[in-house]
C-alpha cells in the first residue's frame, strides 16, 4: 500500500477516530470508506495500526480517572469491583474472538454488502431502543454489578459482525438492562480499553508477515489523525448523548448503509 495516496490515509484516520467511540461502526466506516477510495491493505493492518490511535487517545483523556482507580484498587471495595465488572464484560469477547478471529476477518470484513445491511438493521434497533420508555435503575457505572456487566460483555459480541458497532452493541445493551444513557456510554468507554488492545493485539499477531515499513508514512498519516479525532469524540459524546440521545447516529447508520448499498449497485 505504500504507493497509496496520504489523502487516502489521512480520511480513513479521521473516519477510525470519529467513529470509534460512537454507536456508528468504526470498521463499516473504514471498510466502506477503503472500499469505495481503492485503498488495499494486505491483511487489513493499515485499520489494525492506526486503530492504536484511537486506543491512545481514550487512555489519555481518561489517564486521571484510571490513575485513581488503581490507587484505590487496595482500600476500595467499589474500586475492586468496578475493575471485575470491566474483565467480566470483556472475557465473552476476548474467548469468541479468538476463536471466531480468522473467519470474521476473512470472511466478514470482505463482505460490503453484509456491512451496509448490517448498519440499516442496526440503526432501526439503536432508533427503537432509544425511543423506549426506559427507566434507568443505574446512573453510575461504579454501581454496575458483575452481574450486569456480564450481560452487556454478551451484547458486545454481536460487534464481531461488521457494521454492528461494538460501542452500540454495549450501549444498547445496557440501555435494555436498565442503565441510563450517560453511563451506557461511559461504560462502553471503559469496556473499549481492554476489548481494543485485546483485538489490536491479536490482528498485529495475526497479521506479522504482512507489516512493511514502506508503509510508514501512511500508518504515521493516519495514526495521527485518529488519535486526534479520537481525543475530540471521546471528550465531547457524554454531553452529548446526556442531551441528544443515540437518535442522531441511529439515523446517521441508516443514511451510510442505504449510501452505501446504492454505490456497491452503482459502483461495484
């Protein structure tokens, strides 16, 4: 890939760190978006690396309240089960995408069509759900029992489809297990750290042989522009769904997916 042009890299960083975080599907987003721009990776390493952006940036803006969490984990009982709530929801994903790895990223992730469909059904439920009448019975994720958090761990397996969203598979979850809407995201957040470098792991093993450094530039190019736009949505998506709800990306899955069904008819 490394005659493939920095504006390619540089659209594709911006599309991973924008959607990274939100209900949207990340991996539609950049498989479409790679799809339609003629942008190959062998392997698909170009997503997996500068997916590390994306991992950083939530680190980062999150460094004070894991710094505090660590600090309390020997005198705090609610610190000490906040983390196992955390393991216990990523230990589903962890098994099954071990397991399931080579199929969903040979298979799956080569199926645009699947993709886009995927992104429709997936808004029309993120539409419905967010339009319940729901009442929260947790507003905190440091009340969230192991209990809940295992169910919402369940949910985020869907994600191994493309185009379902990991962070909407979680988040609708949680929302029909009785979480309000701000800590359904914050959760999500917290539950992406050891979900994502589990999975950035495993592709950069996976896919060793085919890393070049000849394709430096365009890693380096998108990296950068996925941590930054993953810095600004993590910063910013709270408020938001605190104010807006999940309606919005719901509709926003729905208009991607039809787009992109009519330009596989159109385009190929």
């Amino acid at each position: 890939m490394a005659d493939q042009s920095i504006i390619s890299a540089l659209v594709l960083g911006l599309i991973e760190g924008l959607t990274e975080f939100i209900p949207v599907s990340s991996t539609a987003h950049v498989l479409l978006a790679g799809h339609f721009l003629g942008f190959k990776s062998p392997g698909n390493t170009f997503a997996v690396l500068i997916q590390l952006g994306a991992i950083l940036a939530i680190l980062l803006v999150y460094f004070q309240k894991l710094l505090s969490i660590a600090l309390a984990l020997p005198t705090s009982v609610k610190a000490r089960r906040f983390v196992l709530s955390v393991l216990v929801a990523f230990l589903p994903a962890a098994l099954i995408g071990a397991a399931a790895h080579d199929f969903i990223k040979t298979v799956l992730f080569e199926t645009p069509m699947l993709i886009c469909v995927v992104l429709i059904v997936g808004g029309v439920i993120l539409y419905v759900i967010d339009q319940l009448p729901l009442k929260p019975r947790y507003t905190d994720v440091f009340d969230y029992p192991p209990s809940l958090a295992l169910k919402i761990g369940l949910f985020q397996c869907l994600a191994m489809i493309p185009g379902t969203s990991r962070s909407g598979a979680t988040i609708a979850g949680a929302l029909l297990m009785g979480t309000d809407k701000r800590s359904a995201a914050e959760f999500s957040f917290f539950l992406a750290m050891p979900t994502m470098v589990g999975a950035f792991t495993l592709d950069l093993y996976k896919n060793r042989d085919a890393l070049s450094f000849d394709d430096i530039s365009l890693i380096a190019v998108g990296f950068i522009a996925a941590f930054v736009a993953g810095i600004f949505v993590v910063r910013s998506l709270l408020d938001f769904v605190s104010q807006r709800g999940f309606t919005p990306f719901a509709i926003w899955r729905i208009v991607v997916g039809t787009a992109g069904l009519m330009g596989l008819w159109l385009l190929g």
